[in-house]
C-alpha cells in the first residue's frame, strides 16, 4: 500500500516548490512496486532522505551591468546526493529560476546520473540572473561573481557543474577562468569545457544525440526506426539544434523547432546550419528563420508547436511544456513515440495520456542522460590527461544509451509494468542510489 503520509510530509516540508513536488510524485508513486518488494528500503527510509539534499547554497552575486549600474541576482547550488560519486549536475541561468526548480532538476539528477552506470552523484545550480540580451562583458562579470562564491563548494573531486538552460560555451569559459584564478590550479572542475582547454570532443552534441539513441532503442519495441519519420523538437537551444542534426543524419524529418517566443514549420524539413547560425552564432530568434526560408511558417506562441501532426514528439526546451490537452491533441495527430531532451517537459497528466494511448514514451531521466554520460567522459579524459576522438566518444555515448533503454526496459518488466519506462528508468536508477546508501550507513 502506498504510504502517502511520506509524500504529504516532503511536500509540506517544501512549501511552495511546486515543480520540486511534482518530481517527488512521480518518482514515489512509480517507485512503489520497489519498495514492496524491499522492505529495506522503508525500513531505511531511504526515500525521505533522498528527497532531502545533502546540502543547499544559496548565495548573492553582485555584478556591474555595462552602465555602470550595480545588479544582485541570486545563485543556488543544491548538492543533492553523493552516493555513487562527487556530486554532478548543471548550472541554469534564466529568469524563473528560484529554489523549487533548482531542487526539482537536482533530485532528477540524482537518478539519472545513476542510470548512466558511471560514478557521478548528483546536483544542480543556478540563478535567476537572464543572459538574453546581455553584453559578453556583463555575462563575463556576472560568471566571476557568481564563482566567487561557488569555488569553495565545488572542485574535481567533490562536485562538477556544467551547462543547463542559458549556459553554454561562453559562460563555462568565463566560469572556469575565474575558478582557475581563485585556486591556482588547474582541475576539471566543470564539464562542457572549450576543446582547446579540457572539453570533450562531442559534448556539443551527446545530450541530442543520445536522446535520439535512445529514441532508436525505444522504436525497435514497434519494429520501426527514424527513417522517413516526420518529428517536432522543441526548443532551438543546445539540445534541440543537435536532436535535429542526429535525426536528419538517420534520415528522418525535423519539420518544427520553436523558442519562447513560438514556433517555425518546415515542411521540407528545418535546415540545421540555418539553426546553428541564429542560435549558435548571432543568439537570435527562431522568427529569423523565415528570413532565409521564406516558404517555412513562424507562428507565435511557444507549446502551439504540439498542435502539429508528426509521427514523433521530441520536448526539448523547458518542464511542463506538454499539459494533458497538448498530449490529447498528440495522441490525435497520431504520434508514435515521444522522448524527452529537456528535464520533466511533460506533466503527470500528459503522461498518463501517453501510456493510455499505447504510444512509446521515454522519460527525461533516461532519454536526456547522454549530456551527463558525456560529462562523466570529460571527467575521465581530464583525470587520465587525455583526450578521446570524436567517434569513441560517440561510439560511448551510444553504447550508454543502449544499457540506460535495456536497464529500464528490463526493470519495467521485472517490477510486472512491461514498457512503461518511466517505472523501469525510476526504479533501476533508484535502486541503485538506496543500496549504496544502506551500503555507506547513516550519514
Ligand atoms: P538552451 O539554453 O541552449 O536552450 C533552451 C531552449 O528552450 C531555447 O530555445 C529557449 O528559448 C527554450 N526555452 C527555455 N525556457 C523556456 C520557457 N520557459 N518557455 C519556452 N521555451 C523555453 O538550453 P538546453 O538546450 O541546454 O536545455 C533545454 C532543456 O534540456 C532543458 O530542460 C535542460 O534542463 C535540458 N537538458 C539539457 C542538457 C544539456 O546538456 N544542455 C542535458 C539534459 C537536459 P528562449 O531562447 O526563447 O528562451
Ligand atoms: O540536466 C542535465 O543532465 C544537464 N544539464 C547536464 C548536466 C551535466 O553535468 O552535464
């Protein structure tokens, strides 16, 4: 039976997180089966201190805007859980980051990072502070503020940021530069580092890629595969430009991508070197799009996106993109699978609305776990001074989004839900974390 006072006391303990609570619900209540079947792990009441972080910073960042104008953002850095290794996990800079969303993407984190099978524990951070439109200098100033505080917490051995929403290339440089002079040494401290100093070859690309990897594990259950196969990424960031690249490599079709502003439709399918400029090289607007293909369609309005008809659903922008209507109008359309890039982008309903429907659904956990595997590479590459090709970082990258598909799909049929993913990838990763933790004691 489920002990649903466990549940009510984490979430009153948290008031107002409400995107932290939502992850907790989820993963209880798919995680039950596991904990019938392992008394110990009620015993341990591993879950209550599971869903309580190790530790959480909250700090001010002061910075100069280029006015001459002093600016105080808030930073965050929850280091949840450190079981299976140093704590690891990105850094989010955007305007709607507060506590909650900082915690739920940590405690995600934590299970995740497990599936990978490599030692990583997990953690997030981040700020409120809103790179979009800002000077490189004032992006520069922000980031050595917000490392004058966060170097004392982080370090190769104890816990490795990297990138999230707002956080690319740019901001890790200017990160790293300003932890490298702060402790005078040279470590790995962060992942997704320039490749002329300490970044893995294929980083860029591994959260895309492997989601369409697992996408391709995912497809085999129906005997299909991403050829001739229409889809719709959204987003136009980091893990969208690079899920449209893999797919189009395998011969399938990215007919939208979108921004928060809305959503362009190619139907001859979006052209990936248009993406990279606007997005990669001028910070645009996905509306600039339509400047260079006249004949594709922007439309305001970010979710309208899930109004399209498409063979596959790739949610690759922000939590709670996909409600029950857009899923309804989905299922409709006649989507045959859905995997997620970005982290918790379908809500509870929605995801009921998809298994109900039969159609094929990867969770965030597991499908999005190939930027984070990549980063656990980058670390190996740093410890061993080394640095690997592109294709064996790739042909890793596969292999592990290969094992994190077989984990969850064989965990789903041991726990008697066979295929539902979202109770294979929870329990699988799950279990793991609670084992070691009974393993270490009570600390
Ligand atoms: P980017 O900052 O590179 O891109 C984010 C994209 O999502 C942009 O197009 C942005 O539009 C859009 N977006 C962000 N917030 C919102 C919002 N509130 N409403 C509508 N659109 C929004 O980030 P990433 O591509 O790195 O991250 C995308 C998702 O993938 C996130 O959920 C992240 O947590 C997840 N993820 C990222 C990984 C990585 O390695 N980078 C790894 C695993 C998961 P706009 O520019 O208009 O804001
Ligand atoms: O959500 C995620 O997994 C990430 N943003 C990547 C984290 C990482 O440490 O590479």
């Amino acid at each position: 039976m489920v002990d649903k006072s466990v549940l009510d006391r984490i979430i009153k303990k948290n008031p107002g997180e409400t995107e932290f609570h939502q992850a907790v619900t989820e993963v209880y209540n798919t995680i039950q089966p596991a904990l019938e079947k392992h008394r110990k792990y009620r015993d341990e009441k591993i879950f209550e201190r599971i869903a309580e972080p190790e530790r959480q910073v909250m700090f001010r960042v002061p910075w100069l805007d280029d006015e001459g104008e002093i600016q105080v953002n808030r930073g965050f850095r929850v280091q949840f859980n450190s079981a299976l290794g140093p704590y690891k996990g990105g850094l989010r800079f955007h305007p709607s980051v507060y506590l909650g969303i900082i915690k739920f993407l940590g405690f995600e984190q934590v299970f995740k990072n497990s599936l990978t099978g490599l030692p990583m524990g997990g953690s997030k951070g981040g700020s409120d502070f809103d790179p979009k439109g800002k000077s490189d200098k004032e992006v520069m100033r922000f980031c050595q503020s917000f490392m004058n505080e966060m170097f004392r917490h982080i370090g190769a051995d104890t816990d490795v940021p990297a990138g999230d929403i707002g956080v690319g290339g740019r901001e890790i440089g200017y990160l790293f530069g300003q932890y490298k002079k702060l402790v005078n040494r040279w470590d790995g401290v962060l992942t997704g580092k320039g490749l002329n100093w300490g970044g893995s070859l294929a980083r860029t690309e591994a959260t895309g890629y492997g989601l369409v990897y697992f996408l391709e594990e995912m497809l085999k259950v129906k005997k299909e595969n991403i050829k001739g196969k229409t889809a719709i990424s959204s987003g136009s960031g980091n893990v969208s430009i690079y899920t449209v690249e893999k797919i189009h490599q395998l011969g399938g079709k990215v007919v939208a991508v979108s921004d928060s502003g809305g959503y362009v439709y190619d139907k001859d399918g979006i052209d990936v070197n248009t993406l990279k400029d606007i997005k990669e090289v001028h910070r645009g607007r996905i509306s600039d799009y339509i400047k260079k293909h006249p004949k594709a369609e922007y439309h305001e309005g970010s979710t309208k996106i899930w109004n399209l008809k498409a063979d596959i659903a790739l949610p690759n922008a922000t939590q709670n993109e996909i409600d029950k209507k857009s899923a309804e109008i989905l299922v409709k359309n006649g989507v045959i699978a859905v995997a997620e890039g970005a982290n918790m982008p379908s809500t509870i309903e929605a995801i009921d609305v998809f298994h109900e429907a039969g159609v094929l659904f990867g969770p965030a956990k597991a499908a999005n776990a190939g930027g984070v595997a990549t980063s656990g590479l980058e670390m190996a590459q740093n410890s061993q001074r080394m640095s690997w090709s592109f294709e064996e970082v790739d042909a890793r990258l596969k292999d592990i989004m290969k094992n994190i598909y077989e984990q969850s799909y064989k965990t789903s049929v041991e726990y008697g839900q066979k295929g539902n993913l979202v109770v294979g990838a929870n329990i699988a990763g799950f279990t793991k974390v609670a084992d070691s933790m009974i393993d270490q004691g009570l600390v």
